[in-house]
C-alpha cells in the first residue's frame, strides 16, 4: 500500500501558502517508521520537522532541498507492506 507524504498547513498563519524545502533527513529508499521525522522545512517565520505518516520504505521523493512548495502538496511517497 502507499502512502502519500504531505505538506500540511502549518500553524494559522494565512501570509503565506508555501514552504521551502530545507533538507531530507531520510533518503529515497531507506526503511521509516510512522513518526519519524523525514525531512525540515521552513515557513515564512519557523523550521518545522514534517514526520512519516506511515511505516514502509520511502519509494519516491518527488520535491528536492531548496524547491518551494504549496501547503497541502506531495512530496514523497512511502511503500507499505500491505
């Protein structure tokens, strides 16, 4: 089964509809588990730690350090067992 990484909405703040993405703290084929911090990005006023929705392998990295994405944006996919 997959499982799409997502950005989601970060704190209230409406200023800005997008994050940058600062590194990958895990990289395209290592095992996860549900929780662990996968990569950091930074909003107009925090660094944030985005973690694994689920545990598996992380398959698919679809955005790189220093690209800028919207909120609510896929990033990585991981491959469940199921």
């Amino acid at each position: 089964m997959k499982k799409e990484v997502v950005i989601p909405r970060l704190g209230s703040s409406d200023e800005s509809n997008e994050v940058k993405v600062l590194r990958w703290l895990k990289r395209k084929g290592e095992a996860v588990q549900k929780g662990d911090p996968l990569l950091e990005v930074e909003t107009d006023k925090v660094n944030v730690e985005i973690e694994a929705p689920d545990t598996g392998l992380l398959s698919e990295v679809r955005v790189q350090e220093g690209e800028v994405v919207a909120f609510n944006s896929v990033v990585a996919v991981i491959e469940g067992k199921d």
